[in-house]
C-alpha cells in the first residue's frame, strides 16, 4: 500500500556556511600581519585566477598574463631576511602555499618552485658568491627561479637513466639536454623577462 504525503517547505531555513577547509582552526596561529597576507593571496586567487583556470588546465597551458599582476603582489619578500626580503615564517609560507593550491595546484606549484626550490636553495647553499646577485632579483620578481627535474624518457626518476649532463668548462656550465626539453627554453625566455 503507498501512502502520499506532503512536505512542508520550511521558509525559515538557514543557508548552509561558507566551507572552511582549516578543520583543527589552524589560522589562528597567524599574527594579524599574516592573517592578512593570506587573505590578499586569497582575494587574488578568487579574483584573478578562479575565473580563467579552467580553460587553462583543459588546454595543458599555464596563464602567464598573469604574472605581473602576481609578481606584484611579491608574496616572496616575507620567505627570507636575505637579498631585501623582510623575512618571516614557514608557517605563513605553509599558509600561503595551501591558499594557492585551495584555487589551483599549477599557481602553487609555480610560486614553490620558484620561492622554495630556486630561491630556496641559493638561500640555504649558495651559488658561489653570487647569491646577492641572483637572488635578490628574484625577489623582486625581476627573474624567476626555474627548477628542472624530468625527462622526456625517464620523468623525474633520476636512477632512469636520465641524460642530461652538466659539465664545467671554466667559470661556466655547459648543459646538454634532451631535444624534446628545448621547447622550455620559451618558458625561461618569457621568465627572463617578466622583470624587464
């Protein structure tokens, strides 16, 4: 036997809250002035990036006029007290980095690299004396820090045999690389000369 009835719609209902992915409240671990800075990176990226991202990830490219209104923002200036950043904390790296990935993994991606394993690592070892020289522009967003570790026929699996070698010849570096890695040369091109 089926019974029909009917549902009362309820005018008084609540609308559901905005979602909140920080699940253990870690934001307020942030001072104010990180408490802002997450929120600009989070104006930005909703703002900016939301709105045209789709079409880049389904044509496999990567939105680079939107790298002067990004570099501008100069996120990294915080990440080092080196090269005429202010410095700061981890934590507000951390912050950022999961602000940017909350929108899109390639902006995320994009600002590690260049604030983490490029800046990152001439902060930490050094490239021999040249580090003001390098780095600093880099942190004006002047040069962007590029990190290269895939392959055409190995990926990123260094023990795969990969084929592209550095050799020293003076006070340079001659770098060989695999013919299908050429087409990257557009990318570092169009880096080199965001700053310019």
């Amino acid at each position: 036997m089926t019974t029909a009835f009917a549902i009362k719609e309820d005018k008084n209902v609540k609308p559901l809250p905005a979602p909140n992915s920080d699940f253990y409240q870690l934001v307020d671990v942030l001072t104010h002035d990180e408490l802002t800075v997450v929120k600009q990176v989070r104006t930005y990226m909703e703002t900016k990036v939301q709105p045209i991202i789709n079409k880049y990830w389904s044509d496999d490219a990567f939105p680079f006029e939107l790298l002067p209104s990004f570099k501008n923002c100069l996120w990294v200036d915080w990440v080092f007290k080196a090269y005429g950043c202010a410095g700061g904390s981890q934590k507000l790296f951390g912050f950022v980095a999961m602000e940017l990935a909350r929108v899109d993994a390639s902006f995320c991606t994009f600002f590690g690299v260049h604030s983490g394993l490029a800046m990152g690592s001439i902060y930490l070892d050094g490239i021999g004396g040249a580090e003001a020289e390098v780095a600093a522009p880099m942190a004006r967003w002047e040069k962007i820090g590029c990190f290269g570790l895939t392959e055409p026929l190995v990926g990123s699996g260094t023990s795969g045999g990969m084929t592209t070698t550095a050799k020293r010849e003076g006070d340079t570096w001659l770098l060989k690389w695999a013919e299908a890695l050429d087409r990257q040369r557009d990318v570092v091109r169009h880096f080199d000369h965001l700053g310019s």
